[in-house]
C-alpha cells in the first residue's frame, strides 16, 4: 500500500504487496516492545534505544535507497542516530509489527478539500494476518492497554510501581497511585510504600475513601495468587477442569440454548425461501393477485429480517462463549510457564494480569481487619476474590533488645532504643528533671532580684555625703544586674533624686 516498507520489514522481491521481516534492524522493534511491557516509558525507551547508536527509521529509509530523507541529516550527521519519542511511539502503535495490515489512517473530508486528518488509531482499518509480525497479538495488544493507561512506574524515592496503569479503587474506578509513608525508616523500600485512592488523595473523603493497602501485602497476595493457578495448572488437572466448569457453566448452559435457538432460526429462514419461490409462482400463475402478493411478501419480509437479526445476535454470542473456553485454555497455557516464581516484574503483571481492583478495608467482629483485591487475569477475568489481613507498618522490622532492661520487643521505628515500659519510664523521668531544672531557674532568679532591691533601698537612703553615693552608683554599675544594665539613664534619675547636678554626676 506504499511506495517503502516500514521499519522493521522489506518487501518481498516475489510479491511487491507483501511484507518479509527485515532480520537487519527487526531486532530493535523487538527490544522496543520488550522495553515497553516491562513497563518503561516512551522517554526511557528513546535513551536506551539512543545509547546505542542505532540508525533512525528515517536515516535507515535513506541507507536503503529511499529518497527525501537526506536533508534532515545534511547539516548533522549525528542526527542519524538520534531517535524521537514520535518514532518509538509509532513503532508501538503501528499493528504492522503483530502482522496486520493498517490502512485510511488519514482520509481527505471530500473530494474538493486537500485537508488530510489524521484518526485515531482506533478508527484505522486494520486487515489482520497479512504478514509474519515480529511480536504476537497478545504482546502488542498489552503494549497497547499500557500506552492509554496514566502510569508512574517509578517514584521519586526509587521505588519501582510494577502496579502501574493496573490497580484500581472498587468504588469509583480511579487509579491507585504510590505514596512514600516516610512515618518510619525501612531497610526496603517496598516497605515504606502504601497505595491510596487518587480520587481521595485528591478531594478527600467527600467523593472516595483512601482504599489504603501497604505495597508489600499487595506484592505477597499477586505473587501467592500467580503461583496458586501455576501450580494447579501442572499438578491438579481436577481443580482445573473444576474452574473452567465454574467460569463456563452459565455460557455453556445457556449455549446449549441458543444452539437450539440457531436451528430453529436457520430451520424457519430455509421455510421463508420456500414460501417467497411458492408465492411468486401463484403471482405468475395468477392464483393469486397482485394486492394479495404484495401483502403477503411484505410479512414475509419483516419476518425474514427479523429473524436474520436475531440469528446474527445468537450467533456473536456463541462466538464469545467458545472464546471464552479458549480463553481459558490458554491462560492455563501461559501461566504454566509462571511455576515456582519467586519475584513480580511489570513485564509478568502486564502479561498475566489485566486490572486489579482493591477495596476498603473492613473491621470485622471479632476486631481483626480484611480487606478484599480482586485480580482479573488476561483470557478469563475474574476468578475469585483474596481476602488477605492487612499487615501493620511496624512489623517489618525486625525485634530489637531494650538499651535498659535488655529485653527483645518489636521496634516502633529505626531509631528505637528502648522497650514500651523502658520508653515510658524514661520519658517521665526527662519529664521530672525538666520540670525541676525550670523551677529551680525561676527561684534563683527572684532570690537575685530580691537582693538588688534591697541594695536599691539602702543606696536610696544615703544621702549625706557624696562619696558614699557616688560609690554605691559605681557599685551598682559593676555589678551586672538587671538595675545596671538599665544604664545611664536610670542612674541619671537617681543622681537627681539627691539633688546632684548633671555636671556633678559626670
């Protein structure tokens, strides 16, 4: 359908209209992908693919003979291996690359306007299996949920949220994002993280309520509940036939029905056939007239579509029945490769998992806490619901021995030093000795302030001769009481109070 092949293939010299992978840069859509549902980012990928010095789509296009490319590379020729977050992007969003075929992915408004719009990728007409892709349906389809979903894989204190794009509130659907509980310092930091609902974090508990599940219970449940189905899907061949007879005995009973219901569908159209060829043959016979043809043929019809309707609806339905039985199937395929994980990436929650839906925890009677997670997995959604026992935050350090009484207890946080009834004691006794320490200041202070005002008065009172007045001002000067450091001022007053003169007093 165009003049070059895209990135990634050649055209096949035998068939100008078909595709062949191109071995010589197909191994860098493939590390694009790859990159893409372990969760990076289109910036992230762009670096990578940069630092390694990979020729541009464009830049490969003119290597190969393509014309109109050069000029972009003429004034700098290290342009060539500079990458755009537009070519990463279009490498994933193309469904070239799962092997089909996408065309009318802009299309002129009328014939008289030149205006060419482009459509979303959605609206694309795509012919599948045209060609061999260089990843599979389900790789690209995943690729495809993580660009449209809002993801912050990576916080800003280092913690990786393989979760991203995935979890999600039961209540009103927003997204579950990461926060960095820094209450409490921990050796991991899985351990200082919690999810909450982004709808309360946002506006509060006037539209949500916080959902609030700590990151390493949420890590435990997904990875327990991933080795449960890998395990049955090996070991237990029972449990596994009696899963899918859970999840397909409602489509299969109902089926059963509509199988019938297509019979007869099909059984009564073959008698309309009959009866429209019947009826024209009376017309043409004149057995019967023209008004009565048209009355009776019109019926017919209305049946007849009505019927071809219904058949069509019957007939989607089944379809999805028996894709939902295949589903299962290959779930159980897939996830038999999963057997005996130890650790969760974002590349196995994206390729297992399609959401996860966390509830608000619930108190119940007998005073624990529960909270409900609900996962549904590619191929066949929901299985069954988790009811886990929300960890609190301090138990994940470990026990400590008591700096005083040497005994072990279970740290409040990183920098505890002392046992509940240590911690207790000693804050009290900071306590006491704080308070004895202000109170003994304050005494001190008015036993000084009571013997200045003494010696005040009895300076006030020896007026008689100047040099023991003059000399009890020096005294007062040299002091470092409160009265002296009032200054001059104070002892200019006191001077004129016994009748000396400014000049006298200097």
């Amino acid at each position: 359908m165009g003049t070059y092949a895209p990135y990634g293939y050649i055209k096949d010299p035998a068939d100008h209209n078909h595709l062949l992978i191109d071995d010589k840069v197909a191994h860098v859509v493939r590390e694009i992908f790859d990159l893409a549902l372990a969760g990076n980012g289109l910036g992230k990928i762009r670096k990578h693919i940069n630092s390694l010095h990979v020729l541009r789509p464009a830049a490969y296009a003119a290597e190969q003979g393509a014309t109109g490319y050069e000029r972009y590379f003429e004034n700098n020729e290290e342009n060539r291996y500079i990458w755009s977050e537009n070519s990463v992007r279009g490498i994933l969003r193309s469904p070239i690359y799962a092997g089909n075929l996408a065309g009318y992915k802009r299309i002129a408004a009328n014939m008289k306007s030149k205006k060419r719009p482009s459509k979303l990728p959605e609206e694309w007409e795509v012919i599948p299996d045209t060609h061999e892709g260089i990843v599979t349906q389900e790789e690209f389809d995943t690729v495809q949920q993580l660009i449209t979903s809002r993801r912050l894989p990576e916080n800003k204190g280092g913690f990786e949220n393989i979760f991203a794009g995935v979890i999600k509130c039961a209540d009103c659907g927003y997204a579950l994002r990461a926060m960095s509980a820094n209450r409490r310092k921990r050796p991991d930091i899985i351990d200082c993280v919690q999810y909450t609902c982004n709808n309360y974090g946002r506006y509060g508990n006037v539209m949500c309520t916080a959902h609030a599940i700590e990151a390493r219970d949420l890590f435990n449940a997904v990875l327990a509940d991933i080795n449960r189905f890998a395990d049955m899907a090996v070991n237990d061949e029972r449990a596994v036939r009696a899963i899918e007879k859970r999840l397909t005995e409602t489509d299969q009973s109902r089926a059963k029905a509509m199988k019938k219901e297509q019979k007869k569908l099909n059984k009564r159209l073959a008698e309309l056939d009959r009866l429209f060829s019947s009826l024209y043959e009376d017309k043409v016979m004149e057995r019967i007239t023209e008004r009565n043809f048209e009355m009776m043929s019109g019926k017919y019809q209305k049946e007849q579509l009505e019927i071809e309707a219904r058949l069509k609806e019957v007939t989607e339905t089944l379809n999805e029945s028996y894709e939902k039985s295949q589903g299962i199937r290959d779930f159980l395929s897939l996830i038999r490769n999963y057997q005996g994980l130890k650790e969760l990436d974002a590349t196995v929650v994206n390729a297992l998992i399609d959401k996860i839906l966390v509830s608000e925890r619930e108190k119940m009677a007998d005073g624990t806490v529960k909270q409900e997670i609900k996962i549904y997995y590619k191929f066949i959604g929901f299985v069954g619901e988790l009811h886990i026992t929300p960890t609190k935050r301090w138990t994940a350090l470990p026990a400590k021995h008591c700096t005083v009484c040497g005994v072990e207890y279970v740290p409040g946080s990183g920098i505890s030093k002392y046992c509940p009834a240590c911690a207790k004691k000693i804050q009290r006794e900071k306590s006491n000795e704080s308070k004895r320490r202000s109170r003994e200041q304050k005494r001190m202070a008015c036993i000084d302030l009571s013997a200045k005002n003494d010696r005040l008065i009895k300076v006030a009172e020896g007026k008689v001769q100047h040099h023991v007045v003059i000399s009890g001002v020096l005294i007062l000067l040299q002091d470092g009481s409160d009265f002296a450091l009032n200054g001059f001022q104070t002892v200019h007053k006191f001077l004129r109070s016994v009748n000396f003169s400014a000049q006298q007093s200097l």
